[in-house]
C-alpha cells in the first residue's frame, strides 16, 4: 500500500500533518531524499521576505478565508477582519504564504485555521504607516511558524 512513499510526521503549531512524498528523487524542491527539509522552505520564505524587504509587493483581491477576512472596509462577520488600506498587498502576501505552504502539505483544512489566524493577528498587531512595514510583520510570524517544524 506504501510501496514507494515515505511518511514523515511534522508538527505546525497544535495540529499534526502527515507529509507523505514519493521516493527518492522526488521532484519537490522542499524535499531532500523524500524527507521533508524545513531549512529549504525557510530559504524560500526569506525570499519572498527580500521581496517585501525591496517594497516589491504585489497586489491580489481582498482575501478571505480560514477564518480572516482582509479588507480596506469594517466587516460585521464572526471572522477575524484586518482593516487597512493595504488590504491588495496584504492579500498578495497571505496568497504567497499559503501556496508557500500548501505546496507540501503543510497545511490542511484543520491547520489553515491557526496558521491564517496567526498572520491576521500579526497583521493586527502590526505598524500600518506603509505596505512593507504591514507585510514584513507578517513575515516575520510566517518564519516562526515555519521554525516550529
């Protein structure tokens, strides 16, 4: 049934994740001999990190989901709303983490939760003067998230 995959077990933040992967020599960037390397989603993180760093930021529709909702407008919803002016950088950034993310199961529909809530909250507690200001704040969560691997 396992025949030629290899389970590995990692933890982000309270939820356990089954990263299941082809055997060796699995195209994946993320992984090395079929294991999961934490050390390459970090390099790609701080990359996207430069780009933030380099005011190179994109621009996505509002996001919403998990959760969080981002928007240049107050919500009346039972989720977390981040009200800034940046709502199109900020979205463009939550985009990139979660694919980021969902690029090697790191998350799955019970994790997105904690992990979408922690950059909202991030994004809450953040310096709103500038969009780079907001998004390396967020950054910064998604590199300790990462670092609970």
């Amino acid at each position: 049934m396992l025949k030629n995959r290899i389970e590995v077990w990692q933890t982000l933040s309270l939820s356990f994740l089954p990263i299941t992967s082809k055997k060796k020599g699995d195209s994946s960037p993320y992984l090395k001999e079929g294991v999961f390397s934490p050390q390459l989603l970090i390099k790609e993180l701080e990359n996207l990190k430069q780009l933030v760093a380099d005011n190179k930021i994109g621009k996505a529709p509002e996001f919403g989901g998990a959760g969080v909702i981002i928007s240049k407008e107050p919500r009346d919803t039972g989720d977390t709303v981040v009200v800034t002016e940046f709502s199109h950088e900020l979205s463009w950034l939550f985009e990139k983490l979660r694919d980021i993310f969902y690029s090697e199961n790191r998350l799955d529909y019970l994790s997105k939760i904690d992990f979408f809530s922690r950059l909202a909250d991030a994004a809450l507690k953040a310096d709103k003067s500038s969009a780079r200001t907001l998004c390396l704040a967020v950054m910064e969560e998604a590199l300790n998230i990462c670092s609970e691997f």
